[in-house]
C-alpha cells in the first residue's frame, strides 16, 4: 500500500460550492475516537478560507487591503461526528449575502454520501487598523458575490443566545501565545475547547446533536475568561464566557 492518498478538491458549475475530500487525522480525534468539536471547528474555518482564497481573496491580499474577516455566529447539527480514519467530504457555499454579514453553509458527508454535519454559520468584514465594521460590498470590488439564496441545512437557527442568569461560575481560562491565529487574533475554535472542558464529566460521553455559539467581544493575548453554565433543560447546556464583566461568547449545546 502507498504512503499517498488521492483527495480531491472541486467547485460545483455554480462557482460557489466548495467540496474537500479527506480523511480524520488521529490528532483530530478525542478518546471515544470522534473528531473533536475544536478541531471541527478549525476545520470549518480553514476551508471557508481555502474557498475564498480560490475565488480571489486570500488573507494576505485582504490584509493588504486593511480588511479583517471574522465569524460572529455559528450553528451546526451532528448526525454522528466523524471517526478516526473515515474518508469524507467537506461541503461548504457562500450563501446570499446581507448588507453587513457574509452566510455560509455547511455539510459533511460519509463515504456513501449520507450527512454526517450540516450549519451555517455569519461573518463579518472590518477596518484591520480601526476594527470598523464594513458592509459586505467592500468585498464585491475583489470576488463575485453570490446572490441566489441557498437551500439551508438542518441545524438549530443561527441567532442571538439570550444569557441565562443566576449562572454558576465552573471555571477560567487565560488566552495564551498558542491561541492566536496568524492575525494575531483568538482562534474562535479555542472558545470551543474551553466549552467542552468545562462541561461536567457525565457529558463527556454523551453524543453532541446540535452546537451554537454567538461570539461578542473577543478575548486578547494576556486577558483571562471567567467560564460560567446552567442547564436550560435536560440534556441542554448554555456556557458563557466573560472578561471583565463583559460577555465573550455565549454557546448553547444539546446532548
């Protein structure tokens, strides 16, 4: 048998479906051999950026164009989460724009095609020096703009999370060297990380169905989080994360 493996990478005739095959690395996955949420997460980020890099606007030229983009909320729906060694196929599209935030979708497919993953999830576009936010047409200057809504895959609705109160505080987490991304920006998929290990143990083998996060204020290098979480009813969890008073992220998850 080969050390190399063929995966292959291509567009629908729309010009805005993005398909990635692959196959779940061992780093990727967690004891129960699932891939973990973290890193689903990342996964999320690296292809929409890898479509948005073939459609004409890598990260560098934005940069050099003084444009920051970032995701604000997401939600997805787990049919069954990815095992150690499967070979599948990462879909994701760039859905009819707002005026102030970019939609896209997601799904996950096994090797016979059946759905493993679907979401979506809302970006934005700011200033890089002023972190002013920008409307979605700054954009349409560079690449094409898709402008033909999308069919929307199964997942919770990705909007606002309302903060529980009387939360208990289950932890704290501090933004280190090894959380930034190469904008020097918190990773998004970290505040995943954080939410997992704060949850209690009885859920660490209980298969996540749906996950939804609302991001507000990012964390910075040096800045702690104070974790917070209740139960919003059974098998239901919403985790908050603050600093300084301030709500970070806001995520709800069912088993």
């Amino acid at each position: 048998m080969g050390l190399t493996e063929n995966f292959n990478r291509w567009y629908d005739e729309d010009g805005f479906t993005f398909h990635a095959e692959m196959r779940v690395p061992f780093t990727q996955c967690g004891p129960d051999g699932k891939m973990m949420l973290f890193d689903f997460l990342r996964l999320t980020t690296d292809l929409s950026t890898e479509d948005i890099r073939l459609r004409g606007t890598p990260i560098e030229f934005l940069n050099q164009h003084n444009i920051a983009r970032f995701v604000v909320r997401s939600a997805f729906h787990f049919y069954q989460m990815p095992k150690l060694d499967d070979r599948i196929e990462f879909i994701t599209a760039e859905d009819k724009s707002d005026s102030f935030q970019f939609n896209r979708i997601y799904k996950v497919l096994d090797s016979e095609g059946n759905p493993l993953i679907s979401g979506v999830s809302k970006w934005m576009i700011t200033a890089f020096d002023t972190r002013k936010i920008l409307p979605t047409k700054a954009i349409e200057k560079f690449r094409k703009l898709n402008t033909v809504p999308l069919e929307k895959p199964e997942t919770l609705h990705c909007g606002k999370i309302i903060e529980p109160e009387n939360m208990e505080k289950v932890g704290e987490e501090t933004i280190r060297r090894s959380h930034l991304d190469s904008n020097n920006h918190t990773d998004n998929a970290y505040y995943a990380a954080f939410i997992i290990n704060s949850l209690p143990d009885e859920f660490a083998t209980k298969p996540l169905i749906d996950f939804r996060i609302n991001y507000s204020k990012e964390a910075l290098y040096g800045e702690t989080l104070e974790l917070f979480m209740t139960k919003s009813a059974e098998n239901r969890i919403i985790v908050v994360g603050k600093k300084q008073d301030e709500v970070s992220f806001i995520s709800e998850l069912s088993f």
